[in-house]
C-alpha cells in the first residue's frame, strides 16, 4: 500500500512519483471522497475512491487488506498533506503492516514542516503539539504544560478558533519570545510573519483577511532561564525578592 502524501494547497507540489503511483492505483482510500474527487479529475485518475477517515478506520482497514489479497493496488491519501499527520491514517497503516503487507510511503508535503522551512526561526529541535484543545480553558492548561520548552513548538489551528488560540498563547507565554503566524502556505494569499507573542493579538486583529484560511502556528523555543521548573522558579523568586 502506497501512502501518498499530497499537495497542501498548490496542486503543482505533488510529485512524479506521487502522480504514478495515484495512477497505478485500483483503489484510493481517503479521508472525504469528495476532497478526493478534485484530486482524480486534476490527474484524471481511474481509481476507486473509498471513504475511510477516524469513524470506520477498522472496518476500511480489512476492506483495503482484502483488496491487497486480491491483487489490487491500494493508496492512501489524507484531504490534504501527509497521511497520518493530524490525520486518519495510522490505525490502516498499522493494520496493513499486521496482515503482512509493505506499506511504501512516498513523501509529499505535511503544513508544520513547510510552515517551519519559511519560518526563519533557529530552534535546532521542534515539537510538533497538533491541534491544541477546543476550550481555552484546556487550551491554556496544554500551553503552560508547553510554557517550559525549550524547542520550537508547533500548533495547527482552524481559522474560526485562531482569535481566541492566539489570544490564548499571549497570555500564557512568555511575551518577547516569536510567535510566527504562517496562513495559506503555498496559496494565492499566503502569509508568514515573525513577531513578538505579545504582539500577535494585535497583528491578527488589525486585518480581518488576517484570520482567513488555514493557519501553522510557530512558537520560539522558552530561553533556558525560563525553562526552570515551578519550584525552582519559586526558590529565584523569593531570592530575588530578598535583594536590595
Ligand atoms: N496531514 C496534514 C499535514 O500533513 O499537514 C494536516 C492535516 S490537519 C487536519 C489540517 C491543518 O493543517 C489545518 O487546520 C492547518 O492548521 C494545517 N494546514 C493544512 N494546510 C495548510 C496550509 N496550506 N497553510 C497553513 N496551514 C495548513
């Protein structure tokens, strides 16, 4: 089974071989068939489209083990990126690979790497956190469990949440350390800004075009200092209070 990842927005990013093996397939499983169906009709693909996304990944699983049984080319693409990413996708790989069949990946675009190569930051690690919690409540729990870290760390967000998300990360982290807001990435109104986290509310808010579309939040890495853990920072705290 080939995993195919595909283009995230400019259909000229994917790739030869992705095209060959899109082609060769019988049958493509995907997350939403009507996504897809743009895809096939841009290659004029023959294949056919199956539906399987996080509520039937089981039962999709055997569906594409019996079709490998038979001696039918099988693909897996996600609605847009890399498979398994934030996506559906692992559970059928994981099912493929146990009934004994190569899972081949062939590697196309995944939005927090793009995102990071246009990000001009220069954290040597990152961690990527995904989709953060729904309730800002959460959310801000999740990021002051993230406040510490001293990699990039990198976050998805929907367009209707990305207000209140970055709202969120200017009230829980630290406030001169860069936040980059990367909208659009490879679209016709792609954006990518680096600035102060106590900034980026301010940013977004000055242009409602700013809060369109598809976005990757990245977060610069906390300075070591800031990576204290609670009570060390409690113990400099109460020093630094016993200073003239
Ligand atoms: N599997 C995909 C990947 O490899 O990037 C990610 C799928 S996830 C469901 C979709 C999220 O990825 C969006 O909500 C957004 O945060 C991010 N994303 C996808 N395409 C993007 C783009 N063109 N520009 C910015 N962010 C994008």
């Amino acid at each position: 089974m080939y995993v195919v990842g595909t283009p995230i927005g400019h259909l000229g990013e994917l790739s030869s071989r992705a095209i060959a093996a899109l082609r060769a397939a019988d049958l493509i499983a995907c997350e939403d068939t009507r996504e897809t169906a743009r895809l096939a009709s841009h290659l004029g693909l023959g294949a056919q489209l199956v539906a399987v996304h996080e509520h039937n990944e089981r039962a999709g699983a055997e569906r594409l083990i019996a079709a490998l049984a038979d001696g039918k080319r099988v693909a897996l693409v996600s609605d847009a990126g890399t498979p398994a990413v934030s996506d559906p996708g692992a559970r059928v790989v994981r099912a493929v690979q146990e009934a004994g069949y190569r899972v081949v990946p062939i590697s196309g675009p995944s939005a927090a790497v793009v995102a990071l190569s246009a990000s001009g930051l220069l954290d040597a690690q990152f961690r990527f956190v995904g989709f953060l919690p729904v309730k800002s409540a959460a959310r801000r729990k999740t990021l002051e469990a993230l406040r510490g870290e001293d990699c990039a760390l990198v976050f998805y967000e929907a367009p209707h949440r990305i207000v209140d998300c970055v709202a969120d990360i200017a009230a829980v982290m630290q406030p001169e350390r860069e936040l980059v807001i990367a909208r659009e990435l490879t679209k016709l109104f792609e954006q990518i800004v680096r600035l102060p986290v106590a900034e980026a509310p301010a940013w977004l808010a000055a242009d409602t075009n700013r809060q369109r579309g598809e976005f990757v939040l990245l977060l610069a890495g906390a300075q070591p200092e800031e990576g204290l853990d609670a009570e060390a920072r409690r113990t400099l705290d109460l020093l630094l209070d016993e200073l003239p």
